[in-house]
C-alpha cells in the first residue's frame, strides 16, 4: 500500500525542543531559581501541561510563581519562547512535501496548548499542515498508544499508508507496532533517503 500520510514531530525534528530540560536549567540561571525545587514541582504538572488540563500561567504558578519572585511570568515566558528555533533542512524538505500536495501532512507532538499555538504561528506552520494533532489538543501524550491511534482514526488511514518522524525512539516504537512506517529523525538528507526508500514521492 502506497504512503497517503506523514505524521511529523515538532520539537527535534522541524523545530528546536521546546521546555525541555536544557531549556529549563538555562532559565533556572538566567532568572536564579532553584533547579532541582522546580523539577520536582515540574514533573508533577507537566503532563497537565501538555495535555492541555493546565493554562501554561497555572502551571507556571504552581512550579516557579508559588512565592514572590523578582522576575515576571512575561518574562520566563518571553525568554522559552524566543529560544524557539527552526531546522532550515527540515523545513525546506516538509516546504517541498507540501508544495507536492500528494500526502497528508500532520504534526503529531507533545507540547503545551499556549507554546503549540506560538510555533504554529511565528513558523507559519498552517503553509505545511493540514491538521495538528497535538497532545494539548487530544488529551493523551506519546509514547501512549492512544494518541496514533486517534491520529489514525481521525485521518481514516490505514497504519500501513502512514510514516511517522521522530527524534526519539521511544515515541516511535508503539507506532511501529501499529503498522505505522516510523523514521528516526538524524537529518534531513536520511529521513529524504528512508522516505524515497518508501515511495514517497519528493519530485
């Protein structure tokens, strides 16, 4: 069966990884909280977070803002989003995809309802993508099997007509076991190569 659809992971793929623990141990020094106090408050809302049962401004009191601080969320939230960045490769390759109009094109990621929103707009993602399935819109987070099965449910396609990119393996092994064709992102010239190697057309 031919490839109809490609699922695509934002953070480490088409962009720089959002809050991710790089991120917050830069922040931690930049604005001089304690790192390992915010972990643990961080672990236990994050979910909440991504799956979008938490505001990120909730999220933000409850981990950094419980007590007075000499730094504003403005600008906690100014500096994660402003260390946002596009993988010129990778967007030029999904950009020739698109222009194709031949496949269905989606994200399929974990990220905060608030941060989803900025990236699709300062990336001008929408020029690329026909639909987002996102964890903050869906409720469910990879690696859960859940979240590729309502991809799949919601595009009505068949495992074996869908590739799925990812950085990391863990997300994509229960896509594999679905029957999803999955990709480990390195580069951008070897997910072209593991496409074509599919059939899917880049011409």
């Amino acid at each position: 069966m031919s490839i109809t659809a490609l699922f695509w992971d934002l953070g480490g793929v088409l962009l720089t990884n959002g809050w991710d623990v790089s991120l917050r141990r830069q922040a931690a020094l930049v604005f001089g909280f304690d790192l390992g106090d915010f972990e643990s408050r961080h672990a236990r809302w994050v979910a909440d977070l991504e799956t979008g049962r938490l505001a990120l401004d909730d999220y933000l009191d409850n981990t950094i803002f419980y007590r007075a601080r000499e730094f504003t969320k403005d600008a906690l939230k100014a500096f994660v989003f402003e260390h946002s960045q596009a993988n010129p490769d990778a967007i030029a390759l999904i950009g020739e995809l698109a222009r194709s109009r031949k496949y269905l094109l989606a994200t399929l990621n974990n990220e905060s309802l608030e941060f989803n929103q900025y990236r699709i707009d300062r990336f001008e993602l929408r020029k690329y993508f026909t639909v987002f399935f996102s964890s903050c819109y869906l409720g469910v987070l990879k690696p859960d099997p859940l979240i590729y099965r309502r991809a799949l449910q919601m595009t009505q396609r068949a495992p074996e007509e869908c590739a799925f990119i990812d950085d990391r393996l863990g997300n994509l092994e229960p896509a594999r076991e679905l029957g999803i064709h999955a990709i480990q992102y390195r580069d951008a010239r070897q997910v072209r190569e593991e496409l074509t190697a599919l059939g899917v057309d880049l011409g």
